[in-house]
C-alpha cells in the first residue's frame, strides 16, 4: 500500500524529489512582458508552492525516512483530553507530549467556568479591546496576573509566541540592541527581527559573558534589552536571576523574562522564578508568560509598570489590531489561577515527580543535558534519525513522546522532550525510562 510518509504520499514525494534532484537552478531575473500575449515569463521556481525552497528542505529528511522505514511521529490525532494519559486511535498513552503541567486543562471547573462565559460572552468579542471595549473578565484576568508578580499592571494578548514579536518589536527600534540566551525561544528572535534592532547571543546562561558583552559595546546603543527564560523548554535548566539582574541595572539595560514554562512550575505556590529566587517583581522590567501551558488557555501576557502596560495597549500593533482574547479562554485561565492558589500541592506534586523523572533517568544512564528537573527533561540521543526512531519504538509501547529534531535543535543534540505533569504516577515515570534505556 501507497501509505504517506512524513504527511506527503510516496508517490508525489518520489515524483518531487526526483525533480528535486534533476532540475537546473533557477533563473534569478523574471523575462521582461511579452508583447503579443502580455504574459510576464516567469521560472516556475517564483510561482508554485511546490518549488518553494522552504518546501523542498522538507523533502529531503522525507525521503530518507520513507528509505529508513521511519515513520512520521507528528500530528497524531488525540480523541480527548490529554494530560498524564491521552487517547489515540482508541488506545491509551502515557503522555509526556504536552504542557499541562497542573493537569488543568480539562479539569471540570476550569471547564465550566469556559462554558459560563461562552454563555454570557458568546465565544468571541468580535474586535480589538480598543475599539470594541472591555469584558470584566479580561481585566479580571490582568489584574489576577499582575499581582502574581506584583506589577502595577498587566495586558493579555490572543497568542504567546505574537506576545513576543509584538512586544520587542514596537519597544525597541535601529537605534537600539537587544541581547538574548543562546537557546531562546523562536518568537524572541522574530521580535527582535520585526524591531530592526541590532542582535547579540551570548552562550546559555553565562552571566560572565553577558557582562563582557555589555562592557564592551552597551554604549554604542540607546536602549538595551537582555531577554532570557524562567524554565528553558528544551532543556529543562534555569537562569540564576539575581545576577542577571546585578549586570542589566549595572549597564542600564531592560531585562525581559519569559516565564512560559516558569509560571505554575517555580516557586512554592507557582508564582515563577520570581518567588524561585525570593525576589520582588518590579526587580524585572518586562515578564512575559503564556496562558497555554500550566493556565489552561491559550494567550500571552506582559507584567510591569503601568507605563510599558499603558504604552504597549494603546500602541503595540498585536494588542491594538488584535481582537481582544476569546471570553471562554480569560476564563479558563482565570479559574486556573484560582484553583492553583487553593491547591499548592499540585505545584508541589509536579516537581517532586520531575525531580523523580530526572534522577531516575540518570540513574538508568540517559544523558539529560542541562535539565534541573523542572517539568521538562530531555533525553539526548545524537541525531535525528534515532530520535524519530525511538520516539516510534516508544509510541509501539504506549508512550507517546515526541522528538526535537534538527533544525530545532542542533543535528547532534536530537533529543526526546519529555514534559511532566503533576498528574504522572510514579509507577508510570519508571516504567517510561525503563522503556527508553532497554530500547538504548
């Protein structure tokens, strides 16, 4: 049987790729217009999806799957809610494969206080929060968040990853830098690109070689922006932030900190990497976070002084020509934060299973990298290829974990991602790296 491979069948992919393979390079200039026909000639490489060079890359890693026998391990299609366990195909999985850290996401209030304001919102607000106004409980939802950190004010945008980009982009121009972590997130990047600012990495989590950085060229610069992340999603470690904080107010800088996968997972009580380190919230000058992983929702936010709040809700084009976040999912995310101050021991619970998921990796020999056991651990395993691979020997087992593969990460740092959730047993995590280190 014909079966797709990679989401593209065998027979348009050999069809593809064997054009791939033979065609000549294109020609860089268009042909001027044709007089009698008023055709402009044009190669065929500038007007069809399927020369795009974006989807020819994608081609290549799928056709040495479909010779390796590799299956696609993306977009599985989950029949229900997934958190410890999710149902595919009518059998259930263990789950480590998505970010429901608090387990949430399908929890029956969180659930009802959706449906509730479905009822009484409808399911959108129709326009941007500008020009439409306000539902109380969106501001509800702000004001909850910005006394997590205790900002003078909040605004929650419809997408995390255009929280970023909208944010970097409208604060910081050409006259200005914005310096980041190594492994910082996609959306960052993007910002920093849209901003036309001028672009620095220094290694992950090296203070010392931010602080150089800074040294040597902060004044060459109007403002400066240092953007790092509460809990690094690919590899489970953290920044020390109090001396991130010590060199940004020594070389007069902004620090930005994106707490999407620190919120709900740091502290005592789940208030991120703030109440992690015992530090006040206006030690920070921007906290990003998104509602999507232990909120329940899905958006994104910024805390601070009501200034960068008043400034990016009446001029940040992601906020102001956006339609304002879906009623049913302020609530949701609402009712998150309220269940998560009346039940601490779900933060509790979470880490001490991560915890337990690390150690006990280690001790079966799997390379977790720089992971502290925070809700995410990686186990490394060197390419793609055997990522993909044991990430399917995996699901054959009941495990559903997915690989990170090149280009998200470097070629020989392929990796399985695993994400905890407060909801996995023990017994569940030991019997996961006991599958992985008997496949190993």
């Amino acid at each position: 049987m014909n079966k797709p491979i990679f989401g593209l069948a065998a027979d348009a992919r050999d069809r593809l790729a064997k054009r791939f393979l033979e065609r000549k390079p294109a020609a860089v200039s268009a042909m001027p217009v044709v007089p009698s026909t008023g055709v402009t000639q044009v190669s065929e490489a500038f007007c069809r999806f399927d020369r795009h060079p974006g989807y020819e890359k994608l081609l290549v890693p799928r056709v040495a799957a479909q010779r390796l026998g590799i299956a696609n391990p993306f977009f599985k299609v989950h029949e229900g809610s997934g958190g410890a366990t999710t149902t595919i195909d009518g059998r259930s999985y263990i789950n480590f494969s998505n970010y429901n850290y608090l387990g949430l996401s399908g929890h029956p209030a969180v659930n009802k206080a959706a449906k509730d304001a479905i009822e009484r919102y409808g399911t959108s607000v129709s326009a941007s929060r500008l020009v439409a106004g306000e539902r109380p409980v969106q501001r509800e939802l702000e004001e909850t968040i910005a006394a997590q950190y205790g900002a003078e004010d909040c605004a929650v945008f419809v997408s995390g990853y255009a929280t970023n980009v909208s944010t970097i982009g409208y604060l910081f121009g050409p006259k200005d830098l914005v310096i980041h972590d190594s492994l910082i997130h996609n959306s960052v990047i993007e910002g920093i690109r849209l901003s036309g600012s001028a672009r620095r990495s220094f290694p992950h989590n090296d203070v010392l070689a931010l602080d150089t950085l800074l040294h040597e060229i902060r004044g060459q610069f109007e403002r400066v922006l240092v953007v790092i992340e509460g809990l690094y999603s690919m590899d489970g470690d953290i920044p020390d932030l109090p001396r991130f904080i010590e060199i940004k107010n020594r070389h007069k800088a902004f620090l930005m900190v994106d707490e999407a996968h620190s919120f709900g997972v740091l502290g005592k009580t789940g208030k991120g990497i703030r109440e992690h380190f015992g530090l006040a919230g206006n030690r920070v000058d921007i906290w990003m976070g998104t509602l999507s992983k232990a909120l329940a929702g899905c958006g994104g936010y910024i805390a601070g002084e009501q200034a960068l709040i008043d400034n990016l809700k009446y001029a940040a084009p992601g906020f102001v020509y956006s339609v304002g976040i879906a009623p049913p999912m302020a609530a949701a995310a609402l009712e998150a934060l309220r269940i998560i101050a009346a039940e601490p021991e779900r933060v509790a619970r979470l880490q001490a299973r991560a915890q337990t998921f690390l150690a006990y990796a280690r001790q079966r020999g799997l390379d977790t990298g720089y992971s502290q056991g925070y809700a995410v651990v990686p186990a490394l395993l060197g390419s793609s290829i055997k990522a993909t691979k044991l990430s399917n020997a995996l699901f054959e087992r009941g495990i559903n974990v997915q690989p990170i593969l090149y280009p998200a990460v470097e070629e020989g740092l392929a990796r399985l991602r695993f994400f905890i959730s407060c909801l996995h047993s023990e017994a569940q995590i030991h019997a996961t790296v006991d599958a992985l280190a008997g496949l190993l």
